[in-house]
C-alpha cells in the first residue's frame, strides 16, 4: 500500500498532494533530464564510436539480419534460409571491395559483376540474388528499406534461395565514413564440386553455419535508432499525459511550476528527437536489386 500511495502522489494530482504530483517537482524534473541526456550520451557514444570502430557490428549483425530475414520469409509462407560460410565469404569481399575503392553498386567500376565473388570462393549456384545497402547505423532499418524496395523485397522472399551469407565494411562514401552492406541470397548447384577448390582447412571453416541463435538484446544493440526513438517516444507520451491529466484534474487549480516544468521537457525531448534525425544519414539502396539464374548442371 505504502508503494501505491507514493506512486499516485507522484504522478496523479488528488487534494492530498494539493494537485501537484511529485513529478513535475525540481528535483524529479532534473532527475528525468539528467537520464534523458545519459540515454542520449550512449545512444551517441554507440552510433559514433562503437559501431564504425569496433568489430561489434560484423560479428553481430550477420545474424540478426539472418533472423530478420527469416522472420519475413515465414510471414510470407517461404521456408528459412541458412547461413552459408561460402556465402558469407563472398559478401565479406564485396563489400571490402566497395569499402576500398569508394564505389557503391552490383557492378564495380570494372566491370565485375556480383556473381565473380561467388566464383571466387568457389559457391556454384543456380539461382543468386544481391541485397546491397549503405550508411547503416541501424538493422531493422535496413532490413525495413530492403522490404520496402519491391527488387530487394524479391529476393528476400524468393522461395527458390536455401541460403544466405551477409557481410559488412567500413569505408569511405561520397568523402564520409560509411557503413556498406552486402546480402547475398543463392540455391547451390546439388553434388557440384567448386571450381576453384579452397584449401580443406579453410573451406570447412567457411561452411560452418553462422550465429544459429540470435538473442533479442543483439538485435535491440544492433537497432540504437529505433531503440532511442522509441524510448523518447513513450516518454514524450507519459509526460504529455500526465501533464494533461493535472491540468484538467482541478482547473480551478493550477500550478504554474507543474506546467512550466511539464513544457520545458517536452522541448527538450523533441528537440532530442529532431537532433537524432538530422545525425544520422538514411540507408541508401541501389536503384535495383541483383538476381540471376545459371544452368549449371547438377553433377
């Protein structure tokens, strides 16, 4: 009870607290700020620091956007693909490649293709698919502008893919730092032997499946624009609620403190808001996704 009575002084205005609940008080009101800009101060520290200079990313993201994918080929009706080492290893060199030489397309300024990275570690495929995206900061966000693009939508519904393998780089795009993202999607050719076969050491560690489980905390790490717009969000709607709420409660009544205070965190929580949109730069996708199709034969 005595939790209850506290709860209600705090936040609902009722004769007993003279209609000025504890939360609009100074010291709950700096108390709130103070953790609204330690929030901000990680969310920041993460997406500008940790992301682009750790390795965090490329060993958590494959994987979360692995169960992304999956969890919007069930809502589709087509069945899970897995993570392929092979494809993986493609992915990691093409996105190298457009991280080293500043170039963001299916075809480099050369002229290779996309299917040259599967050739080159050796995956033969029948069918094939390329997701590319870049300015990542945030998973569900990408993975949200893939499903959104009907090309890059195909292929990750495409019932004909088995596997996966996705693969990111840090490098340099239109002269800033940037964060591309390769997905590659394919159906193996059955008994084929690669072309150009890897080293029997090598290749068994890149036909080992990656990250099997991905727990729900990576997936929150891997989304911190989502994560923080949600959290401003569901406060901006307490506050704008309960600051609702002691205004109507007894109007005769009023407290300029509690509307003065409610007012200056609703400013600061939407000019958070507006600051966070303007530092991070959209994902970008190319105008189309890559698909092909190879008749190569099964044995």
């Amino acid at each position: 009870m005595r939790l209850h009575h506290r709860l209600r002084d705090y936040l609902i205005p009722h004769r007993g607290n003279n209609y000025k609940p504890s939360f609009f008080s100074t010291a709950s009101l700096v108390a709130i700020v103070a953790v609204v800009l330690v929030c901000e101060g990680a969310y920041l520290f993460h997406i500008k620091v940790i992301l682009p200079n750790t390795s965090f990313l490329s060993a958590v993201l494959p994987g979360v956007l692995v169960s992304l994918v999956n969890v919007d080929r069930a809502e589709a009706g087509a069945r899970e693909v897995r993570a392929n080492g092979l494809l993986t290893e493609a992915a990691r060199l093409a996105a190298e490649d457009m991280a080293e030489k500043g170039y963001f397309a299916h075809v480099s300024p050369s002229g290779e293709e996309p299917w040259v990275w599967l050739d080159l570690v050796g995956y033969r495929y029948s069918y094939a698919g390329q997701n590319l995206a870049v300015n990542f900061t945030d998973s569900l966000e990408v993975e949200e502008a893939w499903m959104s693009s009907p090309t890059h939508r195909a292929n990750i519904l495409k019932h004909e893919y088995t596997e996966v393998g996705i693969a990111l780089a840090q490098g340099s795009y239109h002269d800033r730092e940037a964060t591309f993202v390769v997905q590659f999607f394919a159906r193996p050719v059955q008994d084929a032997l690669p072309s150009a076969p890897l080293p029997a050491r090598e290749l068994a560690a890149l036909e080992t499946p990656l990250v099997p489980t991905v727990l729900a905390a990576e997936i929150v790490l891997t989304s911190p624009n989502r994560l923080i717009e949600s959290l401003i969000l569901a406060l901006l709607i307490l506050v704008l609620g309960l600051l609702v709420l002691a205004v109507i409660v007894k109007i005769r009544i009023q407290h300029r403190s509690v509307i003065t205070g409610g007012l200056t965190l609703i400013a600061l929580i939407l000019a958070l808001f507006l600051f966070n949109g303007s530092t991070v730069t959209p994902v970008e996708l190319p105008p189309q996704a890559a698909s092909a199709v190879t008749a190569l034969p099964s044995s």
